[in-house]
C-alpha cells in the first residue's frame, strides 16, 4: 500500500497578513479586516474589487490584493457524510487510506490526503455543508445593497448591480467541481508536449460537483528558495519556466490560471512545474489578445497616441473622456521611463502609476483584463524572489513581436476573418436598397432638414463595383502573401514548386490588369 507523506507543500491558500495591534490601523486595512470577519461571499468581493483601479484607490487596492481566503477545518465527520452522499459509498469503501486531517481549509472547500484501491495517491477536494446556502443568502444581501446603490450617481456610473452579478456567476462557478475538473482538463491539453510543467490528473470517476479526486503532486513549494538550493535546482531556470507558462497561457492559448501564487505551484522531480487549483481561470478573446499585444508594442515606443487608440478601440474610454488629456497624462507616464531599460521597470511599480490614470479618466476596462494584470504582477513578484536579474518584459518581448507578425500574416484566424467580412459585405449590399428607402420615408416624414438625391441607381451600382473590385483586391492581396510564403517552403525544381511559381505570375499579371482596369475607371 502506498504511503502518505504528509510534508507534501500542497496549499491552496495563504493566510493574510495581520496588522500589528499597535499600528493605526488606516481605512483601507479595516475595510480589508471586516471583509475577512463577515466571510467567503464578501471575501471573494474583495478579491474582485482589487482588481478594479477605476472604483478603489490605490491604498485600497494594495490592501485588498493581500485577501487570501481560509477557515478553520470541517469536523472530519461532517467531511465523511459529503464524501459518501456524493459517492455512495462511504470513504473507506473507496479509498485504501484517507487522512482525516486536511492539507489545507478554506471557506469553500477542504484538501484531504488519500489512497485509491489501486494504490494511486490523490488528493480530495471535498465543499463544505451547507456552503451553498450561506453563499446564496449572502449574494442575496449584497445584490440588494448594489441595486441600491446603483440609483445614487456614483452607482449610475461604476454599476454596483454588475460587480454582484459577477461575483454570483463567479462563487456558483467555484462551486461547480465538475467545471474546475474540465478546467485542468483543457489546461492540460493546452500544454501537452511542454515538458517542463505537469497538470494532476483529474479522477472522474470518484468526482461530482462537490467533490474533485485528483492527483496528489509532490514537490518543493515554488517560493521556498533555501529548500530548492538545498535540493541543487536553478532558480534563474525555474523562474523562466514559471514566466513561460504564464506566457503561453495567455498570448497563445488565451485560458491562464489567474491565481498563481506560490501555494497553487511547486517544483517537481527533474524540475518540473506542478499547477494546482484550476477553480479560478481567466479567458481572453481574440480582440484582447490583439489588444494586449498592441498595447505592449506601443509602450515599448512610448507612443501615447497608440496606447489611447487601442483603449478607445477596446471601448474603455467612455464619451466625456478628454482625448487630448488622456494622450498628455500617458505622455507625463512615459517621460518618467525616459533613459529606462525593460530591465529597469517592473510591472507593480508601473501598475501604481497607471492606476490613478484610469481611476481620474473613470476609464472602464473588462475585468478579465484586471485579472490578468493581477496575475503578471504575482508573476512578476515570484520571478525577482527565485532570480533577482529577473526580466519580465526580456522574456515576453520576443514572443509579442512573433505575434505581433503572425497578426500580419494570413493563419487560420485570418481565413475565418476574411469569410465573415465577405458574409458581412454581402448582407449589406443586400440590406442597403431596403434601409435607405425606409431612411428617406422617415426623413420625409420628419422633414429635419432637405437632403437631394440623384441618381440613386447609378450610385449603388456603383458602390457594387467598388465592393466587388474591394473584395478582388483582398482576394489577390492573399494569394500574393500566402503563395511568397508558401515558394520557399518546397524543393527547388519540384513540380510542386514550378506549379506555385506559376501560380504565382499568374496572380502577379492579373493584379496589374486590375490596377490598369481601376485607373481606366477613374
């Protein structure tokens, strides 16, 4: 029978710092402390509202970052009855060996050391009784409170009614066990052929939504510098690793972990990183990949201009926003990193400047986005600890300025792009005659002021020239691209690569004829 080690570093949470009895304590610790007493619902908040530099200054946001969420362990009893209601079966009929204490406790849920009959060692992640019901009553009071709220002005322009909604569909997520299982699951994927992490293995057949069987990782806690000198691990490589994964979770797969701190993250045998606790995970779209990616190549060219654009662009800039003002105030930012190398700057001192930017523009970006920025920055803070020359922006640089020409290049994206804009000009050449005649009734109607229009046929006729000349273009443009990249890929004197070569003047003599065909039009 295999054996439990019980100095396993497996913690899901941290405990949070606690003022010394003789320091004032400031607002912004009190506001921290009250939200620890009045327990997991509006310690969740917290977490949330640490996040959102455009409702909470900086104090706030520096205190609030410090929640961590536990609780005093279940009575192991009350952890059986979960454990055999759920699976029918009590423990012992299940596993070889399950320690009733727990690895760690917190308000939602337990960790419990155990032994599958066939003598695989595996954690339990067991939700406490009647959590539920606590969760619900308590969303119920805070929905009520925001909904309040929201009729003040303050409220009509921070939406405290959206904050409640995403702290219940973020709670009742947590507390679906069969979502966090799905989540290693995609994570995993995710990361197959990357040999330096390892996801545990998720134990379907003992899981339900309130309790998840998964591997029992071993290993040294990832923040733990003299137990990994002692164990003879390179900091500095860990430390790249670490940042690696952080990188490919979000610029190339857009689904990243959003709480690695060093208790969810331990170093393996042979030096490889174990990620626990998927519960909490953030997901980007396509438009804020491209965002996040632009966004770093203008600040890397302190260009004002461009950073302004992509919040616009992004709608984080609401209609009463001063443009002007905005540019001047990211410019003032840029010129204190003046003389700077990336090597210089770090990602928390940054943040603490751009935060009261955001919070003076009332500028709204999407919470994930938050999220993110928290997760670089815990990042961030784990590499300069294992590596004191850690680099954050050395090592994403090149991987953005890959990205920033695979964007460039016709891919898989660009080929679903191209089919919907063609759908999308279709649909308006088609919808355009109708929409303009109801227009014309409408104004005819209103008579807000006289607007004369001739020969309405010839002009649409027209405009379908130009679409269809517009989508020839496109269509010419990609073949150029696609066929450059695709001649140096093939033998020299293939029959493969004569066909593309061919292909390729054929496209090249038709667009000249395109172009001779425009200028005759004109």
């Amino acid at each position: 029978m295999a054996k439990l080690q019980q100095d396993h570093p497996f913690k899901l949470f941290h405990k949070s710092e606690k003022p010394d009895s003789s320091e004032k304590l400031t607002p912004a610790v009190h506001f921290r402390l009250a939200l620890e007493e009045l327990g997991p619902t509006f310690i969740k908040l917290g977490q949330i509202l640490s996040t959102r530099a455009d409702l909470l200054g900086p104090n706030y946001i520096q205190e609030l970052s410090k929640l961590q969420d536990e609780a005093p362990p279940e009575p192991w009893e009350a952890v059986r009855a979960v454990i055999t209601e759920e699976l029918g079966n009590e423990p012992e009929q299940i596993f070889t060996q399950v320690d009733p204490v727990p690895l760690a406790a917190a308000s939602l849920a337990q960790v419990h050391p155990a032994v599958l009959k066939n003598g695989d060692i595996v954690v339990i992640k067991v939700q406490r009784p009647d959590i539920r019901s606590t969760i619900d009553l308590d969303l119920a009071i805070l929905k009520d409170m925001a909904a309040l709220i929201q009729r003040t002005e303050w409220g009509k322009l921070n939406q405290p009614e959206a904050i409640a909604e995403e702290l219940d569909i973020g709670l009742h997520q947590e507390l679906d066990f069969y979502r966090e299982g799905r989540n290693a699951d995609r994570f995993r994927a995710n990361f197959i052929g990357v040999e330096t992490i390892h996801i545990p293995t998720i134990y379907w057949k003992y899981s339900t939504r309130r309790i998840l069987v998964e591997e029992r990782l071993f290993g040294i806690k990832i923040d733990d510098t003299a137990a990994l000198d002692a164990a003879g691990y390179n900091r500095k490589r860990v430390a790249l690793d670490a940042t690696n994964l952080v990188v490919k979770e979000v610029f190339q797969d857009g689904f990243y972990h959003a709480d690695p701190h060093a208790g969810n993250m331990n170093v393996m045998q042979n030096g490889l990183i174990g990620v626990m606790d998927f519960g909490l995970m953030g997901e980007l779209r396509d438009r804020e990949r491209q965002f996040l990616t632009h966004l770093f190549i203008y600040a890397g060219s302190q260009d004002a201009e461009g950073v302004v654009d992509e919040l616009m662009r992004l709608s984080a800039t609401g209609s009463g926003v001063n443009r002007a003002s905005l540019v001047e105030d990211v410019e003032l930012l840029f010129e204190k990193y003046v003389g700077y190398t990336l090597e210089d700057i770090k990602i928390k001192d940054l943040m603490a400047e751009i935060n009261p930017i955001v919070s003076r523009y009332n500028l709204k970006i999407p919470a994930n986005l938050w999220i993110l920025v928290k997760t670089v920055v815990m990042m961030e803070g784990l590499g300069t600890l294992l590596d004191p020359d850690y680099d954050f922006f050395a090592i994403v640089e090149p991987i953005v300025e890959r990205l920033k020409w695979q964007m460039r290049l016709p891919g898989s994206n660009w080929e679903k792009t191209f089919y919907r804009q063609g759908v999308n000009w279709g649909e308006f050449v088609d919808l355009l005659p109708r929409a303009s005649r109801r227009l014309l009734e409408k104004m005819d109607q209103n008579d807000p002021f006289n607007v004369e229009l001739r020969d309405w046929g010839k002009m649409l006729s027209g405009m379908g020239q130009l679409i269809n000349r517009l989508s020839l273009s496109v269509i010419i443009a990609a073949l150029l691209i696609g066929l450059s990249i695709l001649i140096p890929t093939t033998t020299s004197g293939s029959p493969i690569r004569s066909l593309i070569s061919l292909g390729f003047v054929a496209v090249v003599i038709f667009s000249i004829w395109l172009l001779i065909s425009f200028l005759r039009a004109r």
